[in-house]
C-alpha cells in the first residue's frame, strides 16, 4: 500500500502521452468515490509542485438522458486543445436548472484527471498515462449517491446504473486498467489515503 503522494510521483514519472499532457482517467460505477480520489490525486500532483486538473465527466452530459453523450464534447473541447498545447474550454451542464450554463477554461497542465462512469472511453488507451477503475458494493454506491443528492434522484439514478453495468460487461475496463481499487478491500487500509499501486510491468496492454 502507498498514499496519493507516491502515485502522484509515480504519474509525473511517466511521459507524457495527449501532446505535453499526462492523462490519467478514473472510471468506474456511480457512487464509488471516483470524484474523491481525482481531486485528493490532484492536490497530490500540485503538492510535488506540478499542475493538476479535474474534469468531471457529470458536467458534460446534458441530463439523464445523455448519459455516453460527453465523449465528443470531452475530446473537441477538451482534450484536441490540449493536445496541441492550447487551453480546452467548455460549458458546464446545470444538473438543477437542466441546461448548460457558464463555461469553464482548462489551462494546458501537467496531469490531467477525467473522472467519470465510463471515463476510460475518454481516450485511446496509447494516450493515457495511467488509468484507475474504482468499485464498491452497489448498495453502497447507491445509499452513497441518494444521500449526496437526495432521495428525488433514485429513479433516474437507477436507470443511469443499469446502462452502466450493460457498458461495462460489454468495454470490460477493470480488466486491463492500470489500477484497480475495491473499497471493500480499502476497508482494512492504514489511512483513507492509502491506495495500492500498480506492480512492476504493469502497463496499459
């Protein structure tokens, strides 16, 4: 087991592999903590004095019903920028309102993290420099979800879970990511921060 600071180390070591960007991806079902442990490596990246970004993918769908609809605003607004070494810039969805709203600039950094179910669509593989799926029981996923979100959410909710799991029997991605991470493993952890790293000659297959 090691904390977010080695697998922050651990990512800027790797070459850069979208343009001058490191491109990690955290997948997994909803409600497994995937936004969590993007930000926490973020801080980690920032605290080895590199710069670190978050993309949530649950702000480039248009609502329920678009729930695989961001890859194509993702890789044109996003990622072809930076690709080319120029800042990405979108329009975040305002689950409340239901619509698109104020946009938001990402500046070309060293380590950029997509989170988000299905997130490892994002890319091809050849582009990322580390990839993460992140699970956990899915009663607890979806406890974890209705109380963040409230109780109003659960039918849509479960509907956007069920799609989830067709996509992932089908795309397969806990089986070939670099790191997988189970909380019910987790539970037995020293710290919250611990996570457990890739072994030697791990790769992206």
């Amino acid at each position: 087991m090691t904390n977010f600071v080695d697998l922050a180390k651990q990512v800027l070591d790797r070459p850069a592999r979208l343009g001058p960007v490191r491109l990690v991806v955290v997948d997994g079902p909803s409600g497994a903590g995937k936004t969590t442990f993007a930000e926490r490596l973020a801080e980690a990246v920032r605290a080895e004095g590199a710069t670190g970004d978050v993309v949530h993918i649950d702000d480039l769908v248009a609502g329920w019903d678009d729930q695989f609809g961001f890859r194509d605003r993702l890789d044109r607004l996003v990622l072809a920028p930076l690709r080319a070494g120029r800042p990405g810039r979108y329009r975040v969805y305002d689950w409340v309102r239901g619509g698109f709203a104020g946009e938001r600039t990402v500046p070309v950094p060293d380590v950029l993290i997509v989170e988000g179910s299905t997130a490892t669509a994002a890319a091809p593989r050849a582009e990322l420099t580390l990839s993460v799926f992140r699970d956990a029981p899915a009663p607890d996923r979806l406890a974890r979800a209705l109380a963040r979100d409230g109780a109003g959410i659960e039918e849509p909710l479960r509907r956007w879970m069920a799609a989830e799991r067709v996509w992932f029997a089908q795309w397969r991605p806990a089986e070939w990511v670099d790191l997988r991470i189970d909380a019910e493993a987790e539970a037995g952890a020293p710290s919250r921060e611990d996570v457990r790293l890739p072994g030697p000659g791990d790769g992206h297959g």
